[in-house]
C-alpha cells in the first residue's frame, strides 16, 4: 500500500465526506419522497438522514470548519440506522395492520410480503440486525436469517439457535423456537419432521406474490424496501481511507489504527472511524493553540 502524507489523507477524506455528502442527499430525498406517496398516512415523521453541507476549500483550510462537517457525518451515520429502524417500525408496528395494506394485497400476498420484507432487509444487513432485534416480530427475523438454509437443505432447531446466536439473540429457547416454528408451519410456510431428538424445519412456500401483488409491490412498497440495503452498502463504505500514512503525519499511530477499521463496510467500522476523525482534529486544534 502506497504511503500518503498528512495532506494527501486530508484530500482524500474530502473526497470521502464529499461522496457521503452526495449518498445523503440522494438517498434520504428518494426515501421520504416514496414514503410521503405511501406511508405518511400511518406515519407522517419517519427518520430521515440529515443533510451534509460541505465547503472544500473550507474544510481543507479550517480546522474548525471540518470539525464541525465530521460531526455532521457522525450524526447522519447514526441517522442511517435510525431511518432502517423507523421504516422497519412502521411497516411491522403500523402498516401490516392497516387497512391500506389489506386493500391493496390479497390475503395470501398479505402473509407473503410480512415474510418477504423481513427476508429483503435483515436477510441483506446482518449487521443491522445484529443492532436491532425488536422492530421485526421474532418469527419473521428467525425466517429472515435462516431462509436459505431452510430453502436450500433444511435446518434443525439447534442449528437455527446457533445461527441467532450470531445476532446476538441468546433468550431464545429450544421451547421458545418450537412454539414460533409451529405458528410459521401453521402458515403454510414451513413443514417440520422429527429427527432423532430435533425439529426439522424445511421451506414449504416460496416468497412468491402474485402477478397483481407484485405489480402492486413494484409500485408502492420495493422502492423502500430497497432502500436499506443500498443505503448501507453505498454510505458505510470508505474504504478509500484504509490508507498507510508516512511517518511524519502527526500522532500516526492513533490515525492508523482508526483508519484501519475504514477496511470493514458497515455501520460499526465507519461510526467507529468518523466519531475518531473528530477526536483527532480536537486534539490537533488544541495542540496548535
């Protein structure tokens, strides 16, 4: 990896701020734009990305300046979840009760799209669900992230344990997983066998909707639906800053350590990363005083 000087690193992290600036607005202007046209009767305050306002030749020049246009990314970082959450909220906690969902999908789509929406967010962003364990019903995050397997070779009820584990969901008995296995089988999405000692769960409906319930979905409801996994694999990603610094860069160590963590996508590593830029440029600004 080539080495870059203390200025090089601060050109590139403009460019960074700069393609993050742009996600931000992008993004959040798509988001409340399809939510206004569909869900703001059910909720008409979702959270939304703020906006990141950046001076270039500003934030190159004054440290106070970039300070302040850090801190803004931090704050939008931390927005990027709050919005996943909202959304997932909404549709969870409002919407799949509602009569606008009722009047618009039949009822065999209805049970689909409760399974289908869980699978297309938390089955793409683990990470986010490793964070977030009580917007989505247990039955449909158990779905969501065992889907495949399901589908693809079946999974046993301690093989479903182990892989919630990896979410960080440790309550869940072998009790407590058989009495929400057997409400999903009630709706036709599972079969379960005995094997040995264990439940064996294997898929039994595809996420399929119907022709209208489709055309339907593809209206109103994708383009949100999408919106968490692009959001978060195109703004937690800055991997443009995993970069070695020359040895006279100012306290290298520290800015090597944090901006190795910039090597990882995904909220953590670029939360992790931006809340430390921050506390560099302080101590930066107080050692110039």
């Amino acid at each position: 990896m080539t080495e870059v000087s203390e200025e090089e690193f601060l050109i590139k992290l403009l460019d960074v701020v700069h393609k993050l600036s742009n996600i931000a607005k992008t993004q959040s202007y798509r988001f409340k734009n399809k939510w206004d046209e569909y869900l703001k009767p059910l909720n008409d305050n979702p959270h939304t990305i703020r906006q990141i306002p950046l001076d270039k030749k500003k934030f190159l020049s004054d440290i106070d300046y970039r300070i302040i246009v850090l801190k803004n990314v931090e704050n939008a970082i931390v927005d990027g979840f709050h919005s996943i959450k909202s959304l997932l909220e909404t549709l969870y906690g409002v919407y799949f009760d509602s009569e606008l969902f009722k009047n618009d999908f039949s009822e065999e789509d209805q049970l689909v799209l409760k399974y289908l929406t869980a699978q297309q967010i938390l089955g793409n962003l683990i990470q986010y669900n490793k964070m977030d364990h009580e917007s989505v019903p247990m039955k449909y995050n158990i779905i969501a992230r065992n889907y495949t397997l399901i589908k693809l070779k079946g999974q046993t009820d301690t093989e479903v344990i182990d892989s919630l584990k990896k979410l960080n969901i440790t309550d869940i008995t072998i009790a407590d997983l058989k009495k929400i296995m057997n409400e999903v089988k009630s709706e036709g999405i599972i079969t379960i066998e005995k094997k040995g000692s264990n439940d064996f769960y294997e898929l039994n409906k595809e996420f399929e909707l119907s022709s209208e319930g489709k055309k339907r979905y593809n209206q109103v409801l994708q383009p949100l639906i999408d919106f968490p996994t692009g959001f978060w694999r195109s703004f937690y990603n800055i991997r443009e800053l995993n970069v070695t610094l020359d040895e006279n860069c100012t306290h290298q160590d520290f800015l090597m350590k944090v901006l190795a963590k910039s090597a990882t996508q995904g909220y953590a590593p670029v939360h992790y990363v931006f809340k430390n830029l921050v506390k560099y440029y302080e101590k930066l600004k107080d050692e110039a005083k």
